[in-house]
C-alpha cells in the first residue's frame, strides 16, 4: 500500500499541476529518501530543470525531467504527495518540490518510501526491467503471458500476484479482489490453473485495479490524494478487509487466513480451497483440539 490504482490517481491529480513547470528548488530532508545516493547528487541534477511529464510504472511515479533526467519515487507503506499541504498536513515531510506553479511535499511517518535517480532512457529501463514485470493495462498483460510466468511453479497464486518481477503493481488488496473475481483460492499453485484460469485471471487483475482507479483508490491507513482527500475504494470491497461478512455472490461468509505472509481474505464457496490445503486445514485443527 499503496499500489497501482493509488499512485496513478496520484500521477492524474499531479501531472497538470507540475508537467511544463520549472522545479526552483528541491529540498531533500530525510537524506535516507535517497539512499545510496548523496541528497547533494539527485538536488544537482534535478533542481532547475523543467518537468516533462509525469509518468508511472507499477508502483513507481517517474518524474521526467528535461535532458533525459529521471526522478523514480516510491510511496512504500506511508508515503504521501501533497500539493500546496497546510502546515499541519505537512507533518513528516521528507521532501519539499517547489515549483514555479506551487509546493509539493513528499510526507512519510514511517520513512520507507524512495526516490531513485536514473540518468538517460537506457538507465531508465534497465532500472525498471530489473524489478518490474509485465504492466497490467499494457498488451503483454494476457493470459498466455500469466501461464508462461506460472510454469512449473509451485507458489500460492496469491504470491505469484504480489511479485513484482511478475506482474507490476499489484499488491494485497488488489490481489485478493482480483482472485474473488476469478474465482481463485489465494492457496492454488499456480503453476495448476487451467488456461480458462489464467485467462479469468488476466481479466479479473484489470478489472479490479481499474475499479480501484475510478474510485480514486483505496484509503485503509495512510494514502491520501495531492489535496489531502481519501480515496474511495474501501467502500466498494469485494473481499478485502470483510472477514466475518456475507459474500455479495453467494451469500457465504467471507474468512480471513494467511497466505504469501499476508493477511488474505476469500469466500470459500465462490474460490474452493486446494485439497492440500483443505488438508492441512484440518491437521492444524485437530493438533489444537
């Protein structure tokens, strides 16, 4: 958190507001945002330039500076980027952009979040094809290309989806919205889904972070748009965070359990769990009885 939806709500509400503007000065307060690099480095080949877009990539919101420059900020757990923040809003501020146009301050209680420097297009993309598989809404993104990646694996779907290098952008959420769409156990192999599945998967991945884009993301903790507002995807969970609650399909009651170390939560009527893991279910049951 955030994950894909999140940071693209946050490039749209952005980039009419710092694309074709001239950063005046940037000041970098927590020098661990950039980390291995020096603040002095990223603050001498970024301040002064023009931004010329404003894009993104997974998680990842890449700031396109003039001269082939590129800023690659990552939110992590709590990061947030406020434009023209009250004082109040700034609390945590890691770093300040200000702009001919305005104020934008990345804030971050728990310092996690990033901001990578990349030199030139071809340091861009071996930066981003070293850590980011195929794009979600790009035409790569089929099914063919899940059943390639999932071959002879024998991980939890749920971890197939939270690998980066696999599929960018989605995280816990997402995944486990997109695995009720398909009608998934989380627990599956994933290297054992029919070509049917992994086709319904594909599907189901888009539709789910589309749904979490037009909803201006999800807010469960920190993430907020540039003006400070909370996103509004929480609201119209399939699955996520509603253990204990009938499933809108069948009726049946929503669980919760872990999976890929998360906390992951599925109807298991609509998604039937893996015999093995109906198993192991039950050994564990009966050690604590």
């Amino acid at each position: 958190m955030p994950e894909l939806p999140e940071v693209e709500t946050i490039r749209r509400q952005l980039a009419p507001k710092v694309e074709g503007r001239t950063l005046r000065e940037l000041r970098i307060l927590d020098p661990r945002w950039t980390q291995p690099l020096a603040p002095a480095a990223v603050v001498d080949a970024l301040q002064g330039r023009r931004v010329a877009a404003l894009e993104r990539r997974g998680k990842y919101l890449i700031w396109r500076a003039e001269g082939d420059i590129h800023l690659l900020i990552h939110l992590r757990m709590t990061g947030t980027l406020l434009w023209e923040p009250a004082d109040a809003d700034a609390a945590h501020e890691r770093v300040r952009f200000d702009l001919d146009g305005g104020r934008l301050s990345f804030c971050d209680p728990r310092r996690f979040g990033t901001g990578e420097l990349a030199i030139g297009g071809p340091a861009l993309a071996a930066f981003l094809d070293a850590r980011l598989g195929a794009e979600p809404f790009s035409d790569a993104f089929t099914g063919a290309y899940l059943r390639a990646q999932a071959r002879g694996r024998r991980a939890p779907v749920k971890a197939f989806l939270l690998d980066q290098r696999r599929i960018a952008g989605v995280g816990n959420i997402y995944a486990d919205e997109a695995l009720f769409r398909a009608r998934i156990h989380p627990l599956r192999p994933v290297g054992s889904l029919t070509r049917a599945q992994y086709d319904a998967l594909r599907d189901a991945v888009v539709a789910s972070l589309a749904a979490g884009i037009d909803a201006g993301g999800a807010t469960i903790d920190d993430f907020r748009h540039v003006d400070g507002v909370y996103g509004g995807f929480q609201h119209d969970f399939l699955v996520h965070r509603r253990r204990g609650e009938p499933c809108t399909v069948c009726g049946g009651e929503i669980v919760k359990f872990v999976a890929a170390g998360r906390g992951t939560y599925a109807c298991e009527r609509c998604q039937p769990r893996p015999r093995a893991a109906r198993r192991t279910r039950g050994q564990a049951a009966s050690a604590r009885s």
